[in-house]
C-alpha cells in the first residue's frame, strides 16, 4: 500500500478546489433539478477558470508560465466574447450535460454520476427486481439508497459504512463501488481506498456498463498519475497510461477519456511520440468543444506542455482561418449566382438577411481568436447552408417559370381548339335558353289549364347535370279568365270600328254621300260586335296555343340534340386535353400524367399549383 496522501498532488487540490466550488454554488439536489442546478452555474464556474486559486498559487507557477497562459488567452478569446459564450454554454449543457467535462474533466464527477444514473442502462441495473429475488440483494438496494442519500447530505463516514454494508449483500454492485471511489477521493483523499474502488468499480462494469467502466478507468489512471507526479516513477505514469488507454479504446469519442489520455501523453512527453499523441488529441479535444483549451491552459498537469498547447491553439485558430476564407470564397460564388436567377428568387428580404450576416463576418474575419474563429465558421456554414435552401428554392421556381411560360402557350392553342369543337353545343345551348325563356313568358301571359305536377328537370350542379325534380304549380286556363273576355271584347270592337271606317273612306273617295240608311246600316253591324269578337278571340286563342306546342316542341327538339350532343363534345375535350398534355409532356419532359394536371389546372389558372406537382415529380 502506497504512503501517499492526495493533498500532498498540486493537481488534486486544484481538481478538488473546483469540486467544493461546484458544490457550494448548487448546495444539495437530486433528481432532474440536478441538471438545471448544474447548468446555471456554468458561467460563473468558466470566469472563475482563469482566476489563480490556491491550487495555482500553491505551483509556485513561474512568470513565463503565467505569461505563456496570458499569450495563449489572447489567442483563444476576447473577454466580452468568452462571457457571450458562456451564456450561450448554459443552454447547451441542458441539452447535453456531458459538455461539462470540457470545463473540468473531473469535479463535475459525482453530480454526472447522478445524472447518468437516469439514464436507461443504470436506471434498470439499479432497480431490477426478480420474482424470487435473493432478499440480499433487495437489502443491498435500500443500503445503497440510504448511502447514496447520507453522501449527498454531506454524511461521508455514514454514507461509506452504508455503502460498505450494501457491498457485503451484493458485491457485484460496481455504482456503489464508484461511488466510494468519489467519496475516497474527492472527501478522504485517501489514495488507497480510491484506487481500489475505482479499480473494482471497472472490473466489475467491464463489458456491462460502459459508462461506469471508462469513468472509474479514468479516475484510476488519475489517481496513478497523481502518485507518479509527486514520486517522479515513469512506470507508474506508463502504467496509468495503460489503463486509460483502455478506456479511450472502448470508446474513442469519450471527452472524459480523451482529456485523460491527453494529460496521461503530455506526461510523458519526453518521448516524441507520446508528445505528438498528445498534440492530436488537444487538437480534437478543442475541435470538440472550445471551452476545453481554457480548461487544459490552467490545469497543472499541462504546465510543461504550455508551449506544445499553444502551437496546437495557433494550428488550429490558422485552419479555422482558413477554412472561414474558403467558406467566404462559398459564399461569394453563391452571391454572384444567385444575382444571376433573381427573376426566379421568391424571397427577397430572406436574400438580404443573408447578405448583411455576412457583411458582419467579413468585417470580424481579422479578429484572430479561436472562439471567434470557430464562431466565424460556423455561421459561414450556415449561411452556406441558407443559400443551399435558396438555390433549392431558385431552381424550383425556375422550373415553375419554365413550365408555367410553356404551360400559358398550350392552354392558348387549347383554348382556340375548344371553342371550335363547343361552338356548335354552345350555339343550341343559346337557342335552348332563348326558347325557354320565351315559352316561360307565354306559360306566364298564358298560362295553360293544369293541376299540381312534379315534373323532371335537368339542371348544372358543380360543373355535373342532374337531373331534379321541380314542382309545378296548379294553373286555370287563360281562355277562362278575363284576359280571354277582354280579348275577345277588344277584337270586336276594333273589327268593327275597322269596318265601318273602312266603309266611311271608301264613300269619301268614292265621293258618294252618306245616307241614313247608311248610319242605320253602321248600327245594325255594331250589334254583331260580340260575334266579332267571339270569332276573333278563337283565331287568337288558337295561334296562342299553336305557339305553345311550337316552342314546346323546340325546347324539347333542342334537349335532345343537346343530350346527344353533348357527351360527345366532352369526349372531344378530354381527347383535347389528352393530345395538349403529350404536347406539355413533350416540352417539359414531365410525366404524362403530371403534364395532364398542369393543363387541367392551367385551364382553372391556378397556375401556383403547377409548384406542388413539381413537388411529387
């Protein structure tokens, strides 16, 4: 057993100095308000990173150290800038609150802990229950409950007697021997226990929770580390070396797990090929989040890599650089093409937008700082991504124009078409109408003698005839109403003034004088008025009613040809549209019946439909 207490490691007093900082700020929580309570201290936690705690103080840290991380701050932020960023950080880590090993790849431990507990992996390793479950292993459960709730209040002895009692029921438990692991090394600072915890704690998880595995691999390579730093033994640093090389296999894309190895590598730096390792991974790590270069230029572990980071940070702020510039070069080529389709182009304030956000990149493209570097490229990437969903939608409406220009020039030449074939359909559909309407003004001055009928009748509903039926109303002949007296009456009398001046103008031209015999003659005619009349009125009515069946017959004559004529001219129209979509077909190279939709609804002019069949083409 090694004599090494871990107050003795300078990296372990700065790792634990950000732990209690961590847990004074959030005090006591549990469940899901552990990450809320977590996420809205991450500003403050990343302006205090920069800030020289004890820990620093206590490196005896040499002025070119000091000045090399100034240097290298300068490289990687502006101050107003980093406080906008570690803002925006608060809200990300709600999204994803493994972004917190990237502002201290350990002290957040034992909170990450709780929130991984809710995770679908611990969540039913830690509750499963059996039918015939061993009541050991029911007991070890509520013991590690009680641990887990004595640790977060605070009750180390309590919560490791727990712990240790749960342990003895279920041994095979590897989140209770994590969990001792924390308390022995963040509470105790008892090296021994911690690297038999978290050693027990990975063989136990190995194969079964990858989670647990790489986190108690990592604080045991920690741990070897810290002891190899303080006693100089290079096999105790290739040792840990070893271990957390076998978490970063298991899973190479684990922050925790690269930030290990990185500083495992840059212990090791005397041999080049750890150094370069550990170049590549700063590198990556950075790439991944930014945040990471902070955290790594002012943790101990990396001082005498300080150099070796900086040259990585300056690497990466040209690349980036660069990158923004072929991005910008993108983005111009994208301008120009774009001015060149503006007849096309739906959303002119979209384009705008655009546009003046990339006038503000161009004129922070001279700021040489990482963070802004990498903030650069990332809008310059979604401004590209912009112009991709403009020009998406430019060749949409270009193919729109295309079609819609080829689409006004068919329906022009269809239209000629039909009217010629519905000319003669639409000329007795006008004498039908006119007939109608006058046999309905002669039923109206003379109506017939009928009783109450329902008679069928062909009406236009939406485009479709139907027939419907219609009821007629009860009806008294006109020749027994007055009009037919009155008719009768002014016959006569017209008849016989008629005569009797016909009569006086032949005597005045003849110059023959008119007698009184005459006068009694003109009286003697004037009696048989009524006669006139009656004579007269039978003339009338039976023209009327030999009208009626006329027009009767001719309404009736024109339904017919109407009804023959008719299903035969929209056969002629369907053909007609048939022979126009071939011909749209043709031109615009669409599917036939895609070409036939765009008639039908170019002929409606709803020519923005012509978009949503362009849409399914």
């Amino acid at each position: 057993m090694a004599g090494f207490s871990l107050n003795e490691s300078i990296e372990y007093l700065q790792i634990k100095e950000k732990y209690q900082f961590i847990n004074k700020s959030i005090y006591s929580s549990s469940g899901p308000d552990v990450l809320a309570s977590v996420a809205a201290i991450t500003p403050v936690f990343i302006s205090n990173i920069s800030k020289p705690g004890m820990a620093l103080i206590a490196a005896h840290s040499t002025p070119e150290a000091h000045a090399k991380r100034a240097a290298i701050c300068q490289i990687l932020f502006t101050p107003q800038f980093l406080d906008s960023k570690a803002s925006l950080f608060k809200a990300e880590v709600l999204r994803n609150y493994n972004l917190l090993y990237s502002i201290s790849n350990y002290s957040f431990a034992p909170l990450l802990f709780q929130m991984d507990c809710e995770t679908e992996e611990l969540k039913k390793f830690r509750s499963i229950t059996q039918p015939n479950e061993d009541p050991r292993l029911k007991m070890s459960r509520i013991l590690r409950r009680k641990a887990e709730e004595s640790y977060r209040n605070g009750q180390w002895d309590e919560a490791v007697r727990q712990f240790n009692e749960s342990d003895e029921k279920n041994e095979s438990d590897y989140t209770t021997h994590y969990q001792l692991g924390l308390i022995y090394f963040f509470e105790k600072a008892d090296y021994n226990e911690a690297c038999n915890s978290f050693k027990k704690a990975a063989k136990l998880s190995q194969n079964k929770s990858s989670v647990i595995f790489i986190c108690s691999t990592v604080f045991f390579g920690l741990l070897l580390r810290l002891f190899a730093a303080v006693t100089r033994s290079q096999n105790l640093l290739e040792e840990s070396y070893s271990a957390l090389t076998q978490a970063y296999n298991l899973d190479n894309q684990n922050s925790m797990a690269n930030y290990a190895l990185a500083q495992s590598c840059a212990s090791l730096a005397q041999k080049s090929s750890f150094a370069t390792s550990a170049k590549d991974l700063i590198k990556r790590l950075i790439k991944t989040n930014e945040f990471t270069a902070l955290q790594m230029i002012y943790d101990v572990a990396f001082d005498a890599f300080l150099p070796q980071i900086e040259e990585a940070v300056v690497s990466l702020v040209t690349e980036m650089k660069n990158s923004s510039i072929d991005s910008f070069k993108e983005i111009d080529d994208s301008i120009d093409r774009i001015s060149q389709m503006s007849k096309y182009l739906g959303n002119a304030p979209k384009l705008a937008a655009i546009k003046n956000e990339y006038r503000v990149l161009q004129d922070r493209i001279n700021n040489v700082n990482y963070f802004e570097m990498k903030d650069i490229q990332h809008h310059s990437k979604r401004i590209l991504e912009e112009f991709q969903a403009v020009f998406q939608e430019v060749n949409e409406n270009r193919a729109y124009y295309q079609i819609r220009e080829v689409a006004e020039d068919v329906i022009k030449d269809y239209k000629g078409e039909e009217d010629s074939i519905r000319a003669p359909l639409l000329s007795l559909e006008a004498d039908l109408k006119s007939a109608v309407t006058e046999f309905e003004k002669l039923e109206k001055t003379y109506p017939p003698d009928r009783e109450e009928q329902i008679i069928k009748k062909k009406v236009v509903i939406k485009g479709k005839v139907e027939t419907v039926d219609q009821k007629v109303e009860a009806s008294v002949s006109w020749k027994k109403q007055k009009i037919y007296l009155f008719i009768k009456s002014l016959i006569g009398c017209i008849f016989a003034v008629m005569v009797i001046l016909a009569v006086i103008c032949l005597f005045m031209f003849m110059k023959v004088e008119i007698k009184p015999v005459s006068y009694v003659m003109f009286v003697i005619f004037m009696l048989f008025t009524p006669l006139y009349g009656s004579i007269g009125g039978e003339v009338y009515y039976l023209n009327i009613e030999a009208k009626r069946r006329r027009l009767h017959e001719k309404v009736e004559k024109l339904e017919k040809l109407i009804e023959v004529k008719k299903p035969r001219v929209e056969e002629d129209i369907v053909k007609l549209k048939e022979k126009y979509a071939k011909t749209l077909s043709e031109k615009t190279k669409l599917a036939f019946n895609a070409s036939l939709q765009i008639v039908e609804v170019s002929l409606k002019g709803n020519f923005e439909q012509i978009k949503r069949y362009l849409a399914n083409t």
